[in-house]
C-alpha cells in the first residue's frame, strides 16, 4: 500500500457524496446527502484515496462564510487510515483555502479533537453540548410561531442571524430553508427563530435564536412539539435552564464540542441570543 504522503489530496465533486456519505455513516454522524453536496458547492471539499480507483478514506472541507470568518468540518479518516497524517494534511488544505480568502479557520471539536488542534494554534472558545431526544411531545404554550412560508418572513430570519456576529450564514439558511424536510418558526416579534431540519440519524434543531432564555425555552418546546421521532439539538453550556427544559422531557447529553479558532479568539465568543448552534459542521 502507498505510504500516507504518496497519496493526493484533492477537491471533491458532486459525484464523490455517496462515498463522503459512506465515510460519516461508518462515524455515525448526521449529515446527509444535502449537507455533503453543500459542502461541495459552496465551500472546497477535500478528499484522500487509498489508490485511484478506490472510495475515500480521509476528507476535510473549508466553507467560507461572508465575512472574515470560514469552517472547518468533515475532518473524516478511515479506521483502516488513521494515524498516518491525512487528517493532518486535509485539516492543513482546508487551513490554506480560508486564510487565501482572508478568512479565519474556525472549528467546533470533541475533547479529543480539541486537544490536537490545540496543538496547531487554535484558540478554545465557549463549550456547547449535544442532547439526545424524542420529539412528538405536547405543544407548548410559549411563544407564538409563525411557519416560515414566505420571502418577508425567511429575510427576517436571515436578517436576525446575521446580527448575532461577524459572519453571514445566508447561503447555508436558504439551503437548510429549501429542503422538503426542513421546517422553520420566526416569532411573530421577529425576535426569534428555530429551524428543524433532517438527518441522516435525527432530525437537527437549530439555529435556535432568541431575546432570552425563557423565549428560547418556549421556542424549543414548540418546536419538540412538532418533530417526530430522534432530535439532535446542541445547546451552549451557559443556557443552563434549557438543559435542564430538555432534561424534563428525557433529553440525554450525548457529547461535548468546544468552538476554537486559529489564533483568533474573538471570533469564538458566543451570543447572548444564540440558544442552539446549526451543528458542528457548520457553526
């Protein structure tokens, strides 16, 4: 077999999904078909194969944000691949892509991850936590949604997110909006949002955005109220009401992640109105 530095990295395209697919579902991770092809499109995804005509065994992709801010994600690696460099490699492609875009790298990582991207220079920001739960709740007397079913309505949602910090997230927003599955509350102040999307494993709440914890509470629970079946939802630690909301109806902690940036540690403070993050793969 080639050694790790004989193998080349390069850009993935539409026709690599299923095999980037393959190598999440093999981690057990959430994203879809959808997620990858966006990757893809809007970002620059990078990927390794063992030899020319095999799938592939390591990926790594940069998706740059409006602003001065890009993601890191998909960092995958074979378990018949590891500990030879590529993620390494992939990590240092995607590191080369934001920074010739002016760009900071920005990463959500697990303990384990964080601790080599440490390492590399990335700064820890603030932690957050994935829960684990049902949906098919009760509907909750909180605050009133409004279904995202127009122009006016999702402008304002991409406005609101927009404000919460230095990066514009509107492209990601209007894919997660567009797709058959996904549904999205605004409160009828404007004030908050939730999107409720589909995984490959669970559905996917958030962004969740709103004026305080006790509105995000009552979005949450609307939301809950209209999912069926797994939900995934990753809360900051620093909402612990909302934990606790999710702990009374049998959400579970699942993992941590901590948001980190290369040398930048501005860019990880989180927001005072941003209740649950769109997933590690995507900030």
């Amino acid at each position: 077999m080639a050694t790790s530095e004989a193998l080349a990295i390069e850009r993935l395209a539409r026709a690599d999904i299923e095999s980037g697919l393959r190598l999440s579902d093999a981690a057990r991770w959430n994203q879809t078909a959808d997620d990858w092809a966006f990757f893809i499109e809007h970002g620059e995804a990078f990927g390794i194969r063992a030899t020319s005509d095999d799938g592939l065994v390591a990926t790594a992709a940069a998706l740059p944000y409006g602003g001065s801010v890009g993601w890191i994600a998909m960092v995958l690696v074979d378990a018949g691949h590891r500990h030879r460099g590529l993620a390494t490699r992939l990590v240092g492609a995607c590191v080369d892509a934001l920074h010739g875009g002016g760009r900071v790298p920005v990463l959500d990582a697990t303990p384990d991850g964080a601790a080599v991207y440490r390492r590399a220079g990335f700064v820890s920001g603030f932690a957050f936590e994935r829960w684990q739960g049902e949906g098919a709740g009760a509907e909750h007397d909180g605050a009133e949604l409004v279904a995202v079913a127009d122009a006016r309505q999702r402008d304002a949602l991409l406005a609101l997110d927009r404000s919460l910090w230095d990066l514009d997230r509107s492209a990601l927003l209007r894919a997660f909006l567009a797709r058959p599955a996904t549904r999205a509350w605004l409160t009828a102040d404007a004030s908050g949002f939730a999107v409720l999307r589909a995984g490959r494993r669970a559905q996917q709440l958030g962004p969740v955005v709103a004026a305080n914890e006790e509105a995000a509470i009552g979005l949450v629970q609307q939301a809950l109220g209209a999912a069926s079946g797994p939900v995934f939802i990753d809360v900051p630690v620093h909402w612990p009401a909302l934990a606790a909301a999710l702990a009374a109806r049998g959400f579970v902690r699942q993992r941590p992640f901590v948001r980190m940036a290369l040398g930048a540690a501005q860019t990880t403070t989180a927001s005072g109105r941003a209740f649950a993050v769109a997933g590690p793969e995507f900030g």
